[in-house]
C-alpha cells in the first residue's frame, strides 16, 4: 500500500491523530469553543479566554493554523482570527454535543451603540447595518464567492444593481478590488469593501436610505430605506 497518498486510509489516520491532538488540548478547545459564534478574535482576546498568556496563545493559534482549523485575517495593522471554515464549526459542533459542552458567551463588542449600529469604513457602510446589508446581498443571490472573500456581481445582481442606479460598468474600471469581505471591527464579521461596496454607499446616501453625520463617521437608516429596500435594510 503507498501510503503517501492523500486518500490513503493510513495518511487519513494520521491527520485525524493531528486535529484531535490539535482540538484536545483545553486552552486551544476554549479558543475553538469562543470562536463558534462566527466573529474574529485577536490573539489577546482569545488568550483572556483561554487563560493563557499571550506568548503561549500565540504558540496555540499556531498549531490551531498549522492543523487548518482557524485562519488569520489582517485588516490594517490588526490581525484576527477565526474558524477557517463551515466544514470545520459543523466538526466542532458535533464534538460539543457529544462532549454536552455549553456554548460560548454571546459575543459583546465594546463600541459605542451609535457607531455599532451603522457608521463608515473609509468609503464604505459598516457597523451592525453593513454586516445585515452584507449577509442579505449574499441572501438575495446577488453576490457569489462568499467563501473565498473575493466577491462577484452573479447576472441577477447586476440587473438588480444597475436597475438602483449602480453603474456597475464604471465600477468595474475603477483602480481597486471590485468587491471584497471587509471585516468589521465591531461585529467581527464581514461587510461589504472594495469598489461595489463604495458604489452602494454613495447610492444610498444619494436615494436617501442612509444620512452620514456632519462631523464623524456615524451614518443613520432613514424610514425610506425600509419602505424602498425593505429586503435589503428591514
């Protein structure tokens, strides 16, 4: 038998070995555990839940990285990190049942409700509503490539868009990314980035679905982007 095949059942053997030996360990199951509930951490949170120091956190996100089961996120100078994928919180889910693990605390950002909600992000929507809008989009079939973080307009999206007032010809020409996941520093999950996502603010700031403050990065859903896009802001 050529047991260096990927495929092959003693290769499987080992590599299962390794995660367990990864998951087993109860400082890098308590980051695992945290980090269930879909947001990123940094490694300084994740070692406040782990109750470890951060030199040795950093040793566990390693191997955690190494095993493929969180992956690191840099968004400027912050680097976070989360599960590196559905295949792996359905592995873990299933263990924590088996185990009658209790879940993790609900996760509890600490910035201001008036930016959480909805504010600005460099030249796009974020905050609570910029995730919401995120996950609808994607809900909708607008958008495909959810999982790899590198969005595409699918032929429904575009009409749909085109049809809001997106021209989506000239936001293709832009000099920069088409469309991305960014990630939000307070909810911890993606919103909306690259040139698509600034095309959609200055959409809704013109239609009036959102009015940005004076002085800061503060924006406010206005009644009409209920009544207008009510599939996209309720």
């Amino acid at each position: 038998m050529d047991t260096s095949s990927p495929s092959s059942p003693s290769n499987a053997d080992f590599h299962l070995a390794r995660l367990a030996g990864a998951i087993a360990e109860p400082a890098r199951a308590r980051m695992l555990s945290c980090l269930m509930d879909g947001h990123a951490r940094t490694a300084t949170e994740l070692a406040a839940v782990a109750e470890v120091a951060p030199s040795t956190a950093s040793a566990h996100l390693a191997r955690l990285k190494e095993e493929r089961l969180v992956e690191l996120l840099v968004q400027g100078k912050h680097r976070y990190f989360r599960l590196a994928g559905d295949n792996v919180a359905a592995a873990l889910e299933s263990l924590m049942v088996v185990a009658g693990a209790p879940r993790a605390a609900e996760f509890k950002p600490s910035t201001p409700s008036r930016l959480r909600t909805a504010r600005t992000c460099y030249d796009h929507m974020a905050g609570t509503a910029g995730v919401a809008l995120h996950d609808r989009l994607h809900a909708q079939g607008w958008l495909s490539g959810l999982e790899s973080g590198s969005y595409e307009l699918t032929p429904e999206g575009a009409i749909a868009l085109e049809s809001l007032g997106v021209e989506v010809d000239a936001v293709r020409r832009s000099r920069r990314r088409f469309a991305c996941a960014c990630l939000d520093w307070s909810e911890r999950r993606p919103h909306l980035g690259g040139a698509l996502g600034a095309a959609w603010l200055q959409l809704s700031l013109r239609r009036g679905w959102v009015r940005q403050a004076l002085d800061g990065r503060e924006l406010t859903l206005t009644p009409k982007a209920q009544r207008e896009m009510p599939e996209l802001f309720a």
